[in-house]
C-alpha cells in the first residue's frame, strides 16, 4: 500500500476504543510477564522497517502498529493499525 493513501498519521480513537472491546477485554487483561493490567495505548502510530543489517536505507517494507504497552514491565504488543483499520484509508 502507498503511504499516500492513508487519510491521517492519527489513529481513529472510536476504532481503537471499540477494537480494545473486543479483543482485549476493555484493558482489563492481565500482562503475560508481571500480571498486572496497567496497560497504555500509543498516542500516534509507529513506524516499523525491515531490518538492513546496520544500514540506513530508505526504501524497504513499513508497517504501521498501535503500540499497547504494560505500564508496569514495559511488555509490548504491536497492532497493525492498517489491518486493523484503526487507521482511516483512502478509497
């Protein structure tokens, strides 16, 4: 997918509240690591490439993730915000 295609470098927060509904129980999972539910949603979306083997390069895969992190161990989880559709696309 062109990265001109996304509508906005925000996630839509109705479509972020209602994915956390229905996947990880309103925030009330517990971490796999320490057990606790202090859980934290990335504000903006992150950027991750391919690795090039300690090269800056600027072309190669991207996806962009909501980034869910325990607040108490630091234990993080990636969600594809394109997949998803937490992010607005442009038809």
């Amino acid at each position: 997918m062109m990265m001109d295609a996304i509508k906005s470098n925000e996630l839509n927060r109705g479509k972020v509240y209602e994915w956390l509904d229905k996947y990880w129980e309103g925030g009330e999972r517990p971490c796999a690591v320490c057990h606790e539910s202090t859980w934290a949603i990335s504000a903006e979306p992150v950027e991750v490439k391919s690795f090039r083997w300690g090269k800056f390069t600027s072309g190669g895969t991207m996806e962009i993730f909501m980034v869910i992190a325990c607040q108490t161990c630091g234990n993080s989880h990636l969600i594809n915000a394109l997949a998803t559709e937490l992010m607005e696309i442009q038809e």
